[in-house]
C-alpha cells in the first residue's frame, strides 16, 4: 500500500521540496540518523535475518520519517523504531518478494561473502527462514515485541515503541517467547 | 510479602532486575512457586534467544555515515543546500504552515465537534478542518455540548473556493474526476453487498477570521467574560485547503454527503441522491455497509498569530469544556495530530497500525458500526461502516 501511495503522491504533484527541511532541520535530522541507524537495522535484522535487507528497510523508515515528519519531534526515535518491525513484518510477509529473493540467494547472485561455499549458503538460507518463519507465525504484537526486545531496546523503550505500559511489556514478551517456542517445536 | 507478583514481573526481574521493586525481588528468593514459573519463562525465552539469534547483526558495526550518503541521493532534501531567496520565502511560509498546523488541532477539535453533531442531526453546515499525519481520540461528554456554540460565536467563516460534488459509477470515472491515483481494497466481508459508487469533491477553500466582538458576544450569551486576547489575534484569519476527495459506497445506503456540499451530478449515470438529510454517516439506520474515503490531505494556513497564541487563546474560550481544553494541552505534538471527538457515551477508540501507518480505529466488536482513519504518504484514508472494528481495520489493511 505504500508504494501505490507514494506513486499517488508523485502523481498528485506533490513535491519533496514541499515537506523539505530548513538547515537547522536538517542537522536536526542527521543526528536523529546517525543515532538511530544501527538500532533501526537491529530491528529489521531480527526480524528478517538479512542485513542487506534490513539496511534497506531503514532507508525506507528513514525516509518515510524524513517526509512526513519533523525530526525534533519527541515521539522520533520510539516512531522510527516501531516503524522498522512494522516494515521488516511486511517484508517477510510478503511472498513474492521473498520467493524473489530465496530465487537470487540460490543462484548465488547476492553479493555475499558466504556464496563461495554452498554449504553455507544453504544453512544460512535454512537459518534465515527459521527467523523468517517464526516472525511469520507470530501475532504482529508478539513478532514486534521480540524484534524490540531481542535488539537491544530496554522495557521502557519497548513500551515506547508499541505504544503500550512498560507494566504490559513482560506480559506480551513472555506470551510471545511461549508462543515462538511452541511454533518452533511444533 | 505474601502475594506473588505478576507475571510481568517475573519476567522483567530476568531482563532488568533493578527495574523491579526490591520487596517483590525478595519474595521471589524465598518463592518456591514464583522460582517455578520463572525457570518456565527462562525455558521460553532461552528458545525464543536461540531461534532469533541468526538476527544477531555480524561483527561488522553498523556505520551510519554511508548509510546517510545513500539516503541524501536518494532524497536531496537531507543535504543543507544554501538556500536562495526564493527558497527561504517558502521555508518561511512552510514554517507559518507548521505553526498554524498547531493552531489547526485546536480549530480541528472544534470543527470536528461540530462534526458529531452533524452526525447527530444537530447542525447542517460545517467546515472541517483535516490534519494530515496522525489521529488521536479525545473523550468528549456530548451532554456538555448543549451550549457549545459554532465557529461564527468566534469569527466569521467564508468560503473562498467552494467545491463541487459529482457522483461516478466506476474507479476510473472516479480517479479521472478527482486527480488522485486511487487505492482499492482486497477481499471484502461477505455482507459488503453490491457495486461501488463514488462521489468525488473537488477542491475547495475556505477561511476563518477571528472576531473579538463576536467572541464577546458568545461570552455574553454564556454568561461568561471573554479572556484576554494574545495581540494580532483580532481580525486573523486561518485558511484551509481541502481536498480533492473520493467517497466510495458500498451497501444500499447511498446518499452519503459527508461535506454537506451541493450535489452536482454530470456525467455519470443515475440521479443525485437527495442531500444534507443524512449526516455524516447517513443517519441512524442509514449506515452504509462500506465507506471508503480518500483524499489530499488538507493544509490550513495562517496569516499571523503563532501557534502558542491561537492555542492558548482557542482554549480559553467560552463554551469549550474544561475536560476538552485539558486533553487538548495533553497532546504530544499538535503540528502532526488531529484530534478527533469520540463522544463517551456513542463509541470507544484504540490505535492500529495500518501498513505501518498509525491508524485510530472507532467503533466496536459489535458490527453496528467502525470506522478507521490513518494517512500514508500526504494522503488522507478512511473506511467506516456497519461492520466490526477488526472488518475494518482489515479492509484497510487490505487496500492497494
């Protein structure tokens, strides 16, 4: 659905230039990135289980982000940390691409330092769809939770994130890591 | 300590123990049976540790500086050009945009207000003010709402453009007439019977000027003194930019007239339907099964007082209720969120992520009626109807 709106955008003439950002904003928004960056493609990579991917997935929530919003906003980091999951979750929930993907990855054709030996492609292959799979099963809540929680975010950043009590947040991870294990034996 | 603490907190004292009270980490030590149910969630976690770790980033640290080079090609914005003349006029006028945003929350709430009476059946002729990235609940009592005047107890509202509505029968008609490359949902819920019709509006403006004596005179009917008044507030005005927008129905309930706008059928086949008679959602018994909206995000513009001023004059007013004020200064950041009224008694309202879009979901699990509004990408989306809040979050969901 982004994509289709971002190509309405673009066919409504809307320019970038409109949302574009004063200098001081824009320093404002590079220090958000380069604080934020690394904890953004944490996010995505326990969710998909691929940095390149993941690197990706940030510069789509980085550049969403930067279109829509201002970068002193409090809400920023908790923003872009949600929206990381949120479009990690997307990716791996979206079979063509995926499918694509695992196409490319079997004919060696990604730029990885692992493709010269196809045994380990294949057990990084199978380890990648072990995460890909579980996040795939899991409620959205409890996909999130463990995404948060696994890279590195405290219970209150966690709380932030998902917009819930920090009260609630051992509750939904402890649901989620009961259920991820029943998946996972199942 | 004889009660056992919470689950949650078992689980936390395992991740942050400093985090938990003292009291609560002591009987735990001495719990044979919170001791269990820890070992239980360690298991848990310990399998979920050893499924996510293949997410664990390698030993390569994340550098975000090339990662910021790809996003400045990318998006030329990020990079600070030195600005021209020409630029920093707009910047300037993009800044007063951003400060009457704020201001708009506050306008937004009184028009959306007014909103619910038009559903209600109260009043007929409103102007509603949009704001176009987030949407958040405020309780309203609508018992509280017997004397709430309108925006002419304030100041005088004028219409600059004044948009049109014409009715289509196909997406293409629909997406031809407004302009907008239109999104369509994926499977809908069995009752959702019947072809789609469209009504698009086109775009329209309209402007708010700010009247001292008119606010005194609401001060005067309410018993009440006007407060003192920020300079330059006097005689200001606010104006917004609206639409174009797309209602596309579903369901045998047509005559949806969500702007109470003349009707103006053209081209397209099949009579107007009567106007103004239903409300925003077409009355009681009038729900249509499906409503989809979507529009260009509105803009509302300012000609002078700063945002601190408009809200703090704006909330003082005679007529808005104390709880209302209070919730409105509570907002996070009022330049990105529109506040919608959710009257107490009628509705409840909760959050849901729509595609990655914060989205606020109105209704129930009880099928009379849901809605949900979120914005993506400059564009403002609706859908509502006689169906649960998980139906229509689903079909929002669903859109493409």
């Amino acid at each position: 659905m982004l994509d289709r709106a971002m190509e309405a955008q673009i066919a409504m003439s809307v320019p970038v230039s409109d949302v574009s950002m004063p200098p001081s904003m824009v320093q404002v928004f590079e220090s958000l990135f380069v604080a934020e960056y690394a904890r953004v493609v944490g996010i995505a990579n326990r969710v998909l289980a691929d940095r390149a991917e993941a690197e990706d997935v940030a510069q789509e929530v980085f550049l969403d982000f930067h279109r829509h919003h201002s970068p002193a906003a409090p809400y920023a980091p908790a923003w872009l940390r949600r929206a990381a999951w949120h479009r990690a979750l997307n990716r791996v929930r979206g079979r063509r691409r995926r499918e694509r993907r695992e196409q490319l990855d079997a004919a060696g054709a990604r730029d990885d330092a692992w493709s010269s030996d196809p045994q380990r492609i294949a057990e990084r292959n199978y380890d990648r769809e072990r995460v890909r799979s579980a996040m795939r099963k899991l409620p959205p809540r409890a996909a999130g939770v463990l995404a948060l929680r696994y890279s590195g975010l405290s219970y209150a950043e966690v709380a932030e994130a998902m917009g819930i009590g920090v009260g609630q947040v051992g509750t939904v991870l402890r649901r989620a890591e009961a259920r991820l294990k029943r998946e996972v034996e199942s | 300590m004889k009660r056992h603490p919470s689950r949650s907190v078992l689980r936390q004292m395992q991740d942050e123990p400093g985090a938990v009270a003292e009291q609560e980490r002591d009987h735990v030590a001495a719990c044979a049976t919170c001791q269990r149910r820890s070992e239980v969630m360690a298991t848990a976690a310990s399998a979920a540790a050893s499924v996510l770790d293949e997410g664990t980033l390698d030993g390569s640290a994340v550098d975000p500086l090339p990662a910021l080079r790809r996003l400045r090609s990318t998006e030329p914005g990020v990079v600070a050009p030195k600005p021209t003349l020409v630029d920093r006029l707009r910047r300037r006028i993009e800044f007063a945009h951003r400060r009457a945003l704020r201001a708009g929350a506050v306008l937004a709430v009184i028009a959306a207000t007014m909103g619910t009476l038009v559903a209600t059946g109260v009043a007929s002729d409103i102007i509603k003010i949009f704001q176009p990235e987030t949407f958040v609940a405020v309780t309203i009592d609508i018992t509280s709402l017997g004397t709430f005047p309108d925006l002419t107890g304030y100041g005088s509202v004028k219409v600059l453009q004044t948009p049109h509505v014409t009715t289509a029968t196909s997406l293409a008609g629909a997406a031809s007439a407004s302009g907008l490359h239109l999104l369509v949902p994926g499977k809908l819920p069995s009752e959702v019977k019947g072809q789609p019709e469209f009504d698009v509006m086109s775009a329209g403006s309209a402007s708010f000027t700010f009247s001292r004596t008119a606010a005194s005179g609401t001060a005067d009917k309410l018993g009440t003194t006007l407060p003192a008044l920020p300079g330059g507030l006097d005689g200001s005005s606010l104006t917004l930019n609206a639409g174009p927008v797309v209602v596309e129905t579903v369901g045998s309930q047509r005559s949806l007239d969500p702007f109470s706008l003349p009707s103006t059928p053209t081209s397209t086949s099949g009579p107007a339907e009567p106007k103004g008679s239903h409300g925003l959602l077409g009355g009681l018994g009038g729900i249509p099964q499906l409503v989809i909206v979507q529009m260009k995000a509105p803009v509302l513009y300012s000609d002078g007082p700063s945002v601190v001023q408009y809200e703090d004059a704006l909330l003082s007013m005679p007529g808005i209720p104390p709880s209302l004020a209070s919730q409105l200064k509570a907002l996070g950041d009022p330049s990105s969120t529109l506040p919608i009224p959710i009257p107490t008694s009628l509705a409840s309202a909760h959050s849901a992520d729509i595609n990655g879009a914060p989205g606020l979901v109105i209704g129930d699990t009880t099928g009379i009626a849901s809605g949900v509004i979120w914005q993506s990408h400059g564009l403002v989306f609706a859908v509502a109807g006689s169906l649960t809040d998980r139906q229509v979050v689903a079909i929002a969901r669903s859109m493409r």
